[in-house]
C-alpha cells in the first residue's frame, strides 16, 4: 500500500475571528484566555497580539455572531451557528490535508443531488471535499481513498444537506487501476 497525496493547495492561514468561532463551535463557550489555550489558536494565531484578538471579538459581536455572558464569557448567537461551523470545518480541513495520508485498501464515496435552490450549500460541500482531496468520478459523485475526516460528517449531515446526501464506504471497486493512478496509490498495474 503506497502513501497518496492530495495536491490541495491551502495556505496555514484563517481570520483570528474565524479561529474563535470555530473554537466556540467545539467549546459552545469561551473567554478570550481559554482561546489563547486552545490547539487552533496556536497554530493559527500564535502571532496575534491581544489587542487584534480583543478587535476580532468586538467585529463579531457587532455582527450579531456571538454574545457576552457577564463580563468574560462569550457565546454563539444563532445566527453564529453556521458561520462558527464553516469556520471550524475550514481549521480542520487545513490541519487534515497537512498530515500525510496512507491508503488503507477502502474507497469513500460522496454523492449528492441537492437542488438549486441550495445551491449555496452544494457550492460549500464541493469545495470542502476538493480541499480534503477527493476527486469526481462523474458529475456530483465524489471518491476518495481511505479514512476522511470526522468533521466531515458535520458538514454532509448538516440539517440542510442531509436529505440530499449519501456516503459510502466500500472495501472494493471492480476495475479500479484507474482510481489508483487518479489518486498517485502505489503498486497499481
């Protein structure tokens, strides 16, 4: 089993105010030191003064995103929800497609058929699964080989998407050199 690679290209870089909104979507709740402490905030802000983290607070609660709770707690608003959850999925798909990949023998396979009118959410979900690395085998049928990352399923069971969606994990695909060289999987013929 040779190692595969996904040539997404995909800057280490995110808005500090959509780093805390992906750590409230995992936390619920913050203060502005528990987001200091937090693995996202490290890797993506470690530079950022307190006066531009301060700043990004005051945007997103002119913004209707988030919410102070007496004097330091800070939470999603409802219409924070999606925003925090695309930026949490956006995090963890620049940390996924960072870390090398072996293929282990199984193929994922995404296909949706989710109308115009949702256009918005179908523009969404291919771009995240082209970030991830997977590859259109024909038109909104997506494959990619091995484990995909448990964020996302976030975003393919989404309440607005769910209904239109389906993802299958299969052990094998007849006639699959093809998959193998679309993918750069060692030992394919």
């Amino acid at each position: 089993m040779g190692a595969f690679v996904s040539f997404v290209y995909m800057t280490n870089q995110i808005s500090v105010a959509n780093v805390i909104l992906a750590i409230l979507w995992r936390r619920h709740n913050g203060t502005v030191k528990s987001f200091r402490d937090h693995d996202y905030f490290r890797f993506f802000c470690a530079k950022k003064s307190k006066k531009t983290v301060f700043s990004s607070i005051s945007r997103l609660k002119k913004q209707g995103f988030i919410e102070t709770k007496g004097r330091y707690n800070i939470l999603l608003t409802q219409a924070g929800i999606e925003k925090a959850l695309h930026a949490f999925v956006d995090a963890e798909t620049i940390l996924y497609i960072q870390k090398k990949h072996r293929w282990d023998g199984g193929w994922r396979i995404v296909f949706f058929d989710i109308p115009e009118s949702k256009r918005k959410f179908r523009d969404y979900l291919r771009k995240v699964i082209k970030k991830i690395g997977f590859k259109e085998l024909q038109r909104s049928v997506w494959i990619y080989p091995g484990q995909v990352p448990t964020f996302l399923k976030h975003v393919l069971f989404e309440n607005d998407l769910k209904k239109y969606v389906r993802f299958i994990t299969t052990e094998s695909i007849d006639n699959d050199q093809d998959l193998k060289k679309m993918f750069n999987i060692k030992g394919y013929p």
